[in-house]
C-alpha cells in the first residue's frame, strides 16, 4: 500500500443474525363465546291407588376451556454462532469507521398486541323431575347427578419471546499497523504526525446472545364465566300415602384463569457476547487521532422489558341452587334428602407488563485493546 493516507471509506464486515425468533404482532380482537344448555325434565303423574316413580340420572361436562396466543415473538435458537470478520490495515489510515459486525445469536423477538381478548362462556343446566301421587300411593322422586364445568381460559398477549441459550456473538479482529520516520521524541510528546491515524470510529462489534425480546401490549383481556346449575327434585303425595325426594349431587365448577400479556420474554443461558481484539502498532510520527475505539457494545442474556397499557379482567358467576321438596298429605309420610358435594374454582392469575428474568451463566466481555505507540528503536534509545 502507498505510504500516503487511504481516502476516508467504511468498512464493514456484515450485520450478523443466527436464530433468531421472529417479531409477533397483532391489531384485532380474539373471541371465545360459547354457550351450553342442558335442561333435562323428568315427570311422573300418577292417579288414585297409583305409584309414581321418577328417577333421573344425569352425567354432564361442560369444557368451554380456551387457548388465545396472540402477537407473541418467536423464540431464539440455540448453540448459534454469529460472527463479525478480521479487519487489517497496513499504512497511514484515514478511514471514517471500521466495524466488525453487528452481531447477535440467539435472541427472542418482541411481541406486540393492540386489541382485545374476550372469553366469555356460558353454562345453563337445569335438570328437574317431579313425582305426584294421588290418593293411598306412594310418590319417588330420585334425582343423581355428576357434572364438570370446565370454563378456564388461557389468554396471552403481546409476549416477548426467550432468548436462545449456548450462542455465541463475537466481533472481529482489528489489527492495523502504521511505520513512519522522524526524529526521536520524548516520552510525553502528544502531538500527531501529518501520517498518523485520524479514524472517527473504530469498532468490533455491536454484540448481542440470548437476550429475551420486548413485550407490547395494548388493549384489554376479559375473562368472564357464567355457570348456572339449579336442579330440582319434588315429589308431593296425597292423603295416606308415602312421598320421597332423594337428590345427591357432586358438582365441580372450574372457571380458573391463566392470563398473561405485556411480558417480556426471559434471557438465555450460557450464551457469550464477546468484542474482537483491537491491536494498533504505530510509530512516534504516526500517533493515533481516533475519535472513538471500542471492542463491541456487548450484552448476552438479558431480560426483555414489559409494557402493558389496558386492562385485564376476570369476572366469574357460579349459581347452584339445588330444590328438593317432598309434600305428604294427612297421615303420611314424607322424606326428602339431599346431598351435594360442590367444589368453585374460580382462581386467577394475572401477570401483566412483567420485565423477563436475565438469564445464567452468560458472558459479556470487551475485547482486548493494544497500542504501541513507539517502535522498538526508539525504546531502546529512550531507556
């Protein structure tokens, strides 16, 4: 190369990406309205010296469960390596910027969302049965019943996708070596050589592994269940008769929810971000009038930042109201047992703008920066 200075051009060794997960976005709404009506009916009726028997066995579940993804990033990969190339100059350099790279393995896309979620199922069951007898009869009534209701939901937005884990993101080399001739200088001398590098950038790499995306959300997540269960068991006798009403119920109402929006996604593990080397020899006529020197902006694992801005919203509405009733005329008899086992499970949880945890056992490290300033002559003569 001519000993002049090089005119002033960029040199870049590429932008460099390796699995890394795809942006999600969203701008709508998501509905899950179901409706389910079960209403079994059961009547007996009998005349005079008569026996009414009623008997109703109801085996009943009700899913409405739901699962909503939306606007959701994609995760990183892993075990990626994304990496910046060597730059070498040789001569008196000139040059505006050099850059090794903006490198990054591994990450996680962001996830926007703007819009609504709406989960709002309905579950309607009314069995009953009634038994009538008339005069000198007898009047059953037995009622069974097993039913499920399952109305959770799973709704997720705007959810930032996690970091790869084992990626690798390392900026390249830089090694640049200048000679020149002068008389010899003392230590201390800071002027510059009309030969001597006046780079505006140096750098290796703009380094990033593993580091979980953004999350976005804007809108509103409404959960809203409604379970009504009323069974009704009756039997009325008349005069010197025998009336029973027997009803056993064993009712569950899930009605939980799992929502989650605005959360950024969590950072890998075991990921390195590491700046290349920058190595600069020159001589005491050829001193360096760089602006900036810098051995990548370096990060691997990090947690992304939630954002959240809307509402979230979970209104669950359970009615059981089981009857049981048994009316027995002058000198009878009249029974009515009920027994009901009823569990609610209406619990929540809500996790909104929540910023994603850093991940383990991650390296970010600068390269290393070397200048000799003065040749090896010249330290001989000054010792």
């Amino acid at each position: 190369m001519s000993a002049d200075s090089l005119p002033r051009f960029l040199t870049h060794t590429g932008d460099n990406s390796a699995g890394n997960g795809g942006k999600g976005y969203f701008a709508g709404s998501l509905i899950h309205s179901s409706y389910a009506g079960f209403e079994p009916l059961n009547v007996v009726w009998p005349g005079v010296h008569a026996t009414a028997l009623a008997h109703q066995t109801n085996i009943a579940y009700f899913d409405q469960s739901a699962s909503q993804i939306a606007g959701v990033g994609g995760d990183g990969g892993n075990w990626n390596a994304a990496l910046g190339g060597s730059v070498g100059a040789f001569g008196s350099v000139g040059i505006g910027a050099i850059a090794t790279g903006g490198n990054s393995a591994g990450n996680g896309g962001d996830g926007y969302f703007s819009g609504a979620m709406v989960h709002a199922p309905v579950a309607v069951y009314a069995p009953i049965n009634i038994a009538v007898a008339g005069n000198n009869s007898s009047a059953n009534a037995d009622q069974t019943n097993n039913v499920v209701f399952d109305q959770s939901a799973f709704q997720m937005g705007g959810v930032g996708g996690d970091g790869g884990n084992g990626n690798a993101a390392i900026g390249g080399g830089l090694s640049v070596f200048e000679t020149g001739y002068g008389p010899h200088l003392p230590i201390g001398w800071s002027g510059l050589s009309h030969g001597g590098m006046g780079s505006n950038v140096i750098a290796s790499g703009d380094n990033h592994a593993g580091n979980g995306g953004d999350g976005y959300f804007y809108g509103g997540i409404v959960h809203a269940s409604f379970a009504l269960y009323y069974p009704i068991n009756i039997a009325v006798a008349g005069y010197n008769s025998t009336a029973y009403a027997e009803q056993t119920n064993n009712v569950v109402f899930d009605q939980s929810a799992f929502q989650m929006a605005g959360v950024g996604g969590n950072g890998g593990n075991g990921n390195h971000a590491i700046g290349g080397t920058a190595d600069i020899f020159s001589s005491i006529f050829d001193l360096i009038g760089s602006d900036v020197i810098t051995t990548g902006n370096n990060s691997a694992g990090n947690g992304g930042n939630g954002h959240f801005s809307g509402s979230m919203i979970d209104i669950d509405v359970a009615i059981y109201v089981p009857i049981n009733i048994a009316v027995a005329g002058y000198n009878s008899t009249a029974e009515a047992h009920q027994s009901n086992n009823v569990v609610f499970d209406q619990s929540t949880i809500q996790i909104a703008g929540i910023g994603g945890d850093g991940g383990h056992g991650n390296a970010a490290l600068g390269g290393d920066f070397a200048m000799q300033l003065l040749s090896d002559l010249h330290l001989l003569d000054l010792a």
